[in-house]
C-alpha cells in the first residue's frame, strides 16, 4: 500500500511539492505561534563630558571657472592705506586696503564699557554689597531714631503748650479784669460809664466820633468776656495728659480767646487815644480827669501783654503742627528704608533678573556688531589671485567696490535657501566635496553671497560661492564638477555636549533621562555594550543651545560628569510555551512522505531572540 502511495506521489511530483511547502508552513506558524516572548527595557548610559558642536548648513551647485571678484566694502570710511596694486598676487586674508578706524574703535570701547556696566548690574543683583547692606541698615536704625525723636519732641512740646496755657490765663485774668473795670466802671462820673462820661465831657461837635468809639468798648468786653470764661472752663477740665485731640482744641481755643481780649483791650485803648488826641487845648476848658494817664498806662500794658499771650499761643500751635509734619516724615523715611533693606535682604526678582540677563545679551550683540565693523575697516583678500583694479584712492571715501581681482583656481557657487543663506557670513569656512571624486575633500572659505535672491516656484534662493584655500588637489577638479559644500555657521568648543537622542521634547521644555539612583562605574561601562537595566530612571529639563548632526550643547540642567541616558534598547527574548523536544511535525511528514530519498527539514530546539535599538 505504501509503495503504492509513493508511486504515485514521484507521478505528481509538482501537486506533492506544493502540499509539503504547506504542510511545513503550517507547522512553522503553529511552532511560532506556540512560543511567547518577553520585552526587556535596557539602557545605554554615558557621563556627560565637554565637546565641540559645530553648526553647519549644506548647499549644492558646480564648480566655476576663474572669475573676476569685486571686493565691496561693509563700512563707508576714509582710506588711509592702500598695500596693493594692479597685477600683485595675494593669498586669501591678505590686507588689502585700510580705512580709518576712529568711529569704529569708539563705538567698540562704548560697546564694552556698555558691556561691563550690564554685567556688574547683573552681578549687583545676584550679590548682596556689604557696603550696600550696611548703609541700608544704618538708614534704618537712623529712621527709627528720628522718628522717636520727633515723637518724643511732640510728647514735650504738647506738655510745654499745657504750661504756657496756665500763664496765659493768669495773665489774662489780669487784662480781663482791667478791661472789665473801665467797661462797667464810673471812675469819671458816678452816675455814667466811663465811656459814657468821657463823651459826654467832649465838646458837643466831637461828641458824635467819640461815641463811635465808645459803642465799641461793652460790645468788645462782652466777646472777650464770654469767650474768656468758656475758655478757663475747658483750661481747668484739661491736664497735660489729656488725649492730643482735646488739648489740640483747647490751644486753637485760647488762642481764639487771646485774640478776643487783644481787640477789647486795643478798642478801649483806641478810644482813650482819640479822647485825649481830640480834646481842645483850650485854658477855658477844665482839664481830662487825672485818672485818663492812669488808664493809657494801663492799657498800653495790657496791649503788650495780651499780644504776648498771643504770640505764645500761636506758637505752641504751630510748633505742634511742625511736630507732626517732622514725625510723619521720619515715619515715612522710616518705612521706605524698611521695604529698601527688605528687598536688598529678599534679593532680586526674577524678573528683574531676566531683564538684566536681556540687557547683558544685548550690550554683547552690540559689542560683535562693533567689533565686526572694526575688523571691516581692514579689508582683505576673501581668496589668492591678482589684482585687477584699486578704485580705493588714500583721503577718500572708500568706493564701492574698493578692490578687484581675478581669482586663480577655481570657485564653488552653491545655493542655499533663504533660512540656510542667512546664518551664513563672509569668511565662513567650508568643506567641499565632489560627486566624480568621492574620496576628496578640499577646504573653502565663503567669498560672496548674493544680495537678491532667486524666487523659483515660491522658494527664495542665493548663490554663494566658495573659493577653494588649499591647492592640493584642485589639479583634479574640472569646472562643471558637481560640488557639495558644508558651510560651518557657528561653533562652540568646550560645552556640555550630548548625543541628539539623548535629549527629548515635550511642548516648549527640553529634557534629558538619568538614572534615578547613580549607577557604578562597573555598572557604566557594561552599560555600552547592550546596555543594562535600571530600577527607575527620572527626567531632567534642561536648556539647549547649538546641535549638529550628532550632538547638542546643554546650557543649564546637566553638569560635566552627570550620568544621562544615551539610547534605550527593547530587548525581546522568546520563552517555550510548549516543548521543544522529541520529533518536529515536519521531520515526521519528511521521512514518511517522502522516505530516505526526499528533502529533509528540520527545526532547532532553542529559543530565538532579537535585540532592536530606539
């Protein structure tokens, strides 16, 4: 029966080799799919160390033949010395031309004492000054002294005013009672007031004015009177340690009492004076009582006391208010020195801090502006050729262009795109390479960027050509060639740099992964090969500058030595979900199917496993 089966498999040999690539398929899927694997996560770690990130951008384009340069200037200044003339050769950075360098060499000294006057504002803010401190706490200390002086000062002078009041009152009892004494009185006739005789004993035509006068004297003794006794009644209900609002209205009130009694004392004295001015000097008439000298002298007393009084009063008023003044201003010195040593002790803002770091950055940008200008007052060869032309004339303004020349090797013109083309200056140095020579490189200086772009297709480009600097090799070069340049744009030497994958980007932050835990340096060095596993691992935000191709500059977050994740690896390995021992499926279908003479297949009994990086 089997050789019967045999036979007719070697009939229909293709159908037979077609059921047993399917039956060895199947059997493959079912042995793969019985097995399931486990994913490893291992990590590369590195320590953090200096390095140089070089910036660079990259254009295509052929090589030129020899060409005419036209060396414009960058900065319209006087020639003082031209060092070359028509036919001379030059090598690339020779000084050709020299302009005057007076307002260029200004604005670079301005640029840096601007520079340093940032930079010591920003270090003023970061450094609390001894001396700075020390006279802030003076202040302070002197504040709170004035400031308990003036107190003090007003606390004495409050108790001063209280005094001056008791020999105000006393006086004025004095001049009350006189005043009161001719108001009321009959000193010249017992059966009229004193005012009302002496009118009376006026001549009839002077009668009328002296009565004018004499209507004043009661009205006047009444005032002063009423306010007077008011007045003794607050005096007496006050003590000099009474609160300042009430003894504040009892000095305003005397004062206003003191002033009463000065205008009664006045009136009566201004009657007296017209009685006696106006009486006739006539032999006929009896002479005034001998009493009138008695009231003049009185009077003319009570004047100069009472306008004492007054004067007394007024300045223990305004002495208090000036107390107050001086108080509320020591008070506010006082406060003012408290917030300044406050903020001086608290710090600087950060704020303040950013403004300051602006204005730093800013004095820099200037100083390389100024500095670019002065290194412009030299001009020099971009590249090695002959001079053809020197337009630039000694005493002159510096024509445009100052020098021309033609070159003697070759040019490489490239075109960038308009973001590539502005990051890119005279000068820059270049690498050029060559699509028929793949094994030469030769280096180049960046000698001429157009000035207008070319729009094709809504895409802005510039030619820029870049002038070979080194003669080895050049023999090989044809004009033609298809040349690619790498332009270097800037460069940072000895930064903390890190691989680009090492650093990641959420939203605006950047971070960079380290271990949570420091590792060994045995656990660090096993970790390059294939790396290795960590219990938890955190994420740091740092802050990046310059990147290439290859690295990135970290300007705060990382320190030179810091352990940082370079590369994380998933690491799958396959575990047996079923045996692996005995005869395969396939091994079994290949002997008896096809017996000692057929193809034989077999499977191997280990696991299988694969590493891939990310």
């Amino acid at each position: 029966m089997f050789k019967k089966l045999r036979e007719r498999i070697y009939a229909h040999k293709v159908i037979s080799a077609i059921v047993v690539i399917l039956v060895v398929g199947g059997a493959y899927y079912w042995y793969s799919s019985s097995r399931g694997t486990v994913t490893v996560t291992k990590y590369v770690i590195e320590n953090a160390a200096q390095g140089t990130v070089v910036s660079s951008v990259t254009g295509s384009g052929q090589v030129q033949a020899v060409t005419s340069i036209d060396i414009k200037p960058q900065v319209s200044e006087n020639v003082t010395k031209v060092y070359v003339g028509v036919g001379d050769h030059v090598t690339a950075g020779q000084l050709l031309v020299q302009l005057d360098t007076t307002n260029e060499q200004k604005a670079v000294n301005q640029a840096q004492l601007s520079l340093q006057s940032a930079e010591l504002s920003l270090a003023e803010l970061q450094q609390i000054s001894t001396t700075t401190l020390l006279q802030d706490q003076s202040a302070v200390i002197k504040g709170q002294q004035s400031a308990l002086d003036a107190s003090t000062t007003l606390v004495s002078d409050y108790e001063n005013g209280f005094d001056t009041l008791s020999s105000v009152f006393v006086n004025l009892q004095s001049v009350i009672t006189d005043v009161g004494n001719f108001a009321t009185g009959n000193n010249i006739n017992k059966n009229q007031q004193n005012a009302d005789a002496y009118v009376s004993i006026m001549p009839t035509y002077l009668q009328v004015s002296a009565q004018s006068y004499g209507d004043a004297v009661a009205p006047s003794y009444s005032a002063a009177l009423a306010a007077y006794q008011q007045n003794l009644a607050d005096y007496h209900t006050a003590t000099r340690s009474s609160d300042r609002t009430t003894l504040d209205a009892l000095f305003s009130e005397t004062y206003h009492t003191t002033q009463l009694v000065s205008a009664s004392v006045k009136t009566i004295n201004d009657f007296l004076n017209y009685i006696v001015n106006n009486y006739p000097k006539d032999n006929r008439l009896a002479p005034l009582p001998t009493i009138t000298t008695t009231f003049q002298t009185t009077f003319g007393n009570d004047i100069s006391t009472v306008n004492n009084n007054v004067s007394s009063v007024e300045n223990v008023i305004v002495g208090i208010a000036n107390d107050k003044d001086t108080l509320e201003n020591n008070q506010l010195s006082l406060e003012q020195a408290s917030e300044t040593l406050a903020e001086l002790v608290a710090g600087p803002t950060q704020l303040n801090l950013l403004s300051q770091q602006i204005s730093i950055q800013s004095a820099q940008n200037a100083l390389a502006t100024a500095e670019q200008n002065l290194a412009y007052c030299s001009i020099r060869a971009p590249i090695g050729g002959v001079i053809s032309a020197t337009p630039a004339v000694v005493g002159t303004t510096v024509p445009s262009p100052a020098v021309s020349m033609v070159t003697q090797g070759d040019l490489a013109e490239v075109t960038l795109n308009e973001v590539d083309a502005a990051k890119v200056a005279l000068g820059n140095k270049a690498t050029l390479t060559f699509d028929a020579l793949p094994d030469l490189s030769l280096a180049g200086t960046v000698s001429e960027i157009d000035a207008v772009g070319t729009v094709s297709q809504g895409v802005v480009n510039y030619n820029v050509q870049v002038a070979f600097t080194e003669a080895s090799g050049t023999t090989q070069v044809r004009p033609g060639m298809s040349v690619t340049a790498d332009i270097v744009t800037q460069v940072r030497e000895n930064v903390i740099a890190v691989p680009n994958a090492a650093v990641t980007a959420q939203g605006t932050t950047s971070y960079v992964s380290e271990p949570a835990t420091p590792v060994s340096s045995s656990t660090l060095a096993a970790s390059i090969s294939g790396g290795v596993e960590l219990p938890a691992v955190k994420r740091v935000p740092v802050t990046t500058g310059l990147s290439d191709d290859t690295l990135t500059e970290i300007t705060s977050g990382v320190n030179e030595g810091d352990q940082i994740i370079v590369q994380t690896l998933q690491t799958t390995a396959a575990s047996a979900a079923a045996s692996t021992g005995g005869t395969s499926v396939l091994r079994s279908l290949g002997g008896g199917l096809l017996g000692g003479g057929g193809a034989r297949i077999t499977t191997g009994g280990g696991a299988a496993g694969g590493t891939t990086g990310r």
